[in-house]
C-alpha cells in the first residue's frame, strides 16, 4: 500500500469510527453491528502501526470507550477503567496463553528446552497458569466506590478517564448493595462491574414504549445505557437494571485478595451478585471447553451475553503482566459469534402460507450472520416497518433472534 493511500484511509477510518462512536456511545442508536465496527477498528489499529507518521492525535484507536455526555457531572477515574482485547478465534486464545506463558517466566524459551535457568523465574518447569473464565456480560461498564462499607459514588466508564456520575441511578439498581454486607471489607472498595437488563425486562420496556409511541431500544445493551444515564432516576427504578460485579480498581485496606477468583468470593460475602456460571480453570483446555459450553448455553440466559472473558487469576500474575495503553495482558475476550449484521434490503414481498396467511417478508443481499448466511426474513412486526418506512434499497441491522431454518 502507497503511504498517500496508507493516509487516506487512516483519515477516513478515523472520522467513520468517530460516527459510529457518537451514535452508539452518545445517540445510542448504533448503525453497524459489533463485529463490523471491530473489524473498522482493528483496520485502523494495523494501518496506525505500519504508518505511525499518520497516527492522528484524535484518532479513534487513542479512546478507550466514549464521549462523556454533557448533562450529568464527570467523574475522573483514579485509575482508568480499560478495554479488553478481543477476538473470535480460539486459536487466538492460545497464542494470547503463549504470551501470558512467556511474559511470566522470563526464561520460558529455556525452560521449554528444559533449561536449568528455568527455576530462576516465577513459574516451576510445566506449570500451569491458574484462570478465570466468565461471561461477558453485553451491559455497560460501571464503577461503584465504597467508603468504609458505604456506596459513595457510582459512575459509568465514559472514554476509559472522565465517566458520568450516574449514583442516584445506580442506587436503584438492587443488586448493587448500598452498605457493604458481612465485617472485614476494605476501607476503600471500587468495584467495576456491567450493568444490564434481562432479555424479558427489555422487550416489555420496547412494548411499553411503542404503545405511548416512542422510540424502541435496538437492544437491551443500549436499554441499560439510556436507563443508567437518565437525569431522573424514579423513571430508572421501572427499568429494572442489575449489576453483576467482575473486576476492581482501587482496593485499600484489610483482606486484599491474592486472586481473582477469591476476589469474586469476596464479593459475594460483601452482597454483590456475581455471575454463577463464573469458573476457575486449572488449565486452557478447562478455559476452551468452557467457551464451547457456554455457546451452546448463550440463548437459553436471561441475558446476553456476547462472549467469555477469561483472565489469570493470580493478582501478583497479573501485575507481572501489566498492560497496554488499552487493555491489561492478563486478559482476553473470546467473543462468540455476531448476531448482527447490516445489509441492504432489496425488496419486500409476500409470502402466502399454506392456510392463507399473508406474511411480509423482507429479501436481503445475503449476508453473514453468527455463522450462516441470511438473505431472508420474515416481518412479523410489519406495523413497526411501515413505521420506521423501511423499504428497498435501505440499509438495515439485522439481528438474528433464534436458529436459521
Ligand atoms: S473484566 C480491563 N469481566 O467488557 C477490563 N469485563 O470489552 C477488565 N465485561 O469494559 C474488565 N463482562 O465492561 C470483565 N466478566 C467480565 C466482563 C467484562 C463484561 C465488559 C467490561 C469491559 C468490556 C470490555
């Protein structure tokens, strides 16, 4: 590729990234799905390191999530609320476990050939690395601050810095605790964790929405975001939000937990709901057995839940590891496959069943979705396309809801 070029489409990724940014992040009305926005992203990210002349200042690759809204107060973060890396591949995943390998035993390329320097380092010849695997929960990142056992302070991660203070949101939430339960926590405690909304709570809030004819949710990601940024939070309680804690930041004073997995113990005693299938895997083939499970089980949860998120569990492990700009090394999603794609729609016709029933049927250019190929579906909702006036031509998001017959 031509350096002119090179600059041209970094320009180019950059201002598209951006829309797509404010639409999802701000507007919360998202026009590509997850994977297509990843794919942008991760173009930008290669093209901004074999051209770094080119990398510009605002580039979309420098935030880490959002633009802070103006309306509710900012928070800056003591300590910034990263990104994971992710990926779809399992074999990804190795290589992820590779690195963790080596970035822990300084002399791992020795101790694979059986080096005698091979005790110097933390990790004993053939031992495996302890790991977390958990859902990834497909919520909004959240930060809750305790001060001697007292809810203080609740804010959502905003660009990965400055957040929004969304307390009096967050104290609606009824699995968040307002007083830390059980003796012995931290004098300080800031918790991060998602919230979200059940699948069931989500579609009646969309039915309730279009009969007082407003506008729907796309999902019920983007239902727990505007819920937990509105200015007033006796409309939040009917949302119904919960919270499932998953990582920390700040953690002062008695018990500090020497892993992950005791930390999440830890905060069950504390009063916070953590998710039940959350595991601790002695190695990566418990991690990757794990993955496949869950995305058998994905449908049937009560929530989405977009992929696993799998982490050493050893804390001093993870400082070891450090991180990036971005996101920490000790962790990694593995994202299932996407349930959404846009496409264009070519046409709407009618399909005539075998009793007479009429049903509107919307004729796609056939597109990849969550690992089959779609051209076709039926409208069901027909009175919510002649609302929304999708006809051909347009580019919609298509979201698959159950198996593809
Ligand atoms: S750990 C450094 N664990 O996924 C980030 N995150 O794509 C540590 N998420 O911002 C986060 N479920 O909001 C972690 N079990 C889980 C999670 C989880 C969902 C979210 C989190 C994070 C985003 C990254």
């Amino acid at each position: 590729m031509k350096p002119s070029e090179a600059k041209k489409e970094i320009e180019a990724l950059s201002t598209q990234i951006e829309e797509h940014n404010d639409r999802y992040y701000v507007q919360n009305k998202p026009s590509i799905s997850d994977a297509e926005y990843d794919r942008l992203l991760k173009r930008l990210m290669a093209l901004e390191e074999e051209f770094p002349q080119f990398k510009l200042p605002t580039s979309a690759t420098q935030r880490v999530g959002a633009k802070v809204e103006g309306n509710l107060p900012t928070v800056t973060h003591r300590l910034k609320m990263l990104s994971l890396d992710n990926t779809y591949s399992i074999d990804e995943i190795k290589l992820w476990y590779e690195r963790v390998v080596k970035g822990l035993s300084p002399h791992a390329g020795d101790f694979l050939r059986s080096s005698p320097h091979a005790g110097d380092s933390l990790l004993v010849k053939g031992q495996q690395i302890s790991l977390t695997a958990e859902p990834k929960i497909d919520g909004v990142s959240c930060a809750l601050t305790y001060k001697e056992g007292q809810l203080v302070l609740g804010a959502t991660r905003g660009d990965g810095s400055v957040g929004e203070d969304v307390t009096h949101n967050v104290k609606t939430i009824r699995s968040v605790p307002l007083k830390l339960k059980g003796k012995g926590h931290p004098q300080q405690l800031e918790v991060r964790g998602e919230v979200y909304m059940d699948k069931e709570d989500f579609a009646r809030l969309n039915r309730q929405r279009q009969e007082q004819g407003e506008e729907l949710f796309v999902n019920p990601r983007n239902a727990a975001s505007g819920s937990l940024k509105l200015l007033d939070s006796r409309l939040t309680v009917s949302r119904r939000l919960r919270f499932f804690v998953h990582s920390f930041g700040i953690l002062e004073g008695k018990n500090h937990p020497e892993s992950q997995w005791e930390f999440l113990q830890q905060c069950q005693t504390y009063g916070f709901a953590v998710n039940p299938f959350s595991l601790l895997c002695k190695n990566l083939d418990e991690v990757i057995r794990f993955c496949h499970q869950m995305q058998q089980k994905r449908q049937e949860l009560l929530y989405d839940v977009d992929g696993i998120v799998i982490k050493v569990n050893n804390l001093a492990q993870q400082q070891q590891l450090g991180a990036t700009m971005k996101s920490p090394r000790w962790a990694v999603a593995f994202k299932f496959p996407a349930y959404q794609a846009t496409t264009l729609v070519k046409e709407i016709t009618v399909q005539v069943g075998r009793t007479g029933v009429v049903t509107p049927v919307a004729e796609f250019q056939p597109v990849f979705c969550g690992g089959v190929t779609i051209s076709r579906a039926t409208l069901h909702n027909f009175d919510e396309i002649k609302r929304l006036n999708i006809n051909s031509g347009d580019r919609v998001l298509i979201e698959r809801a159950g198996d593809v017959i």
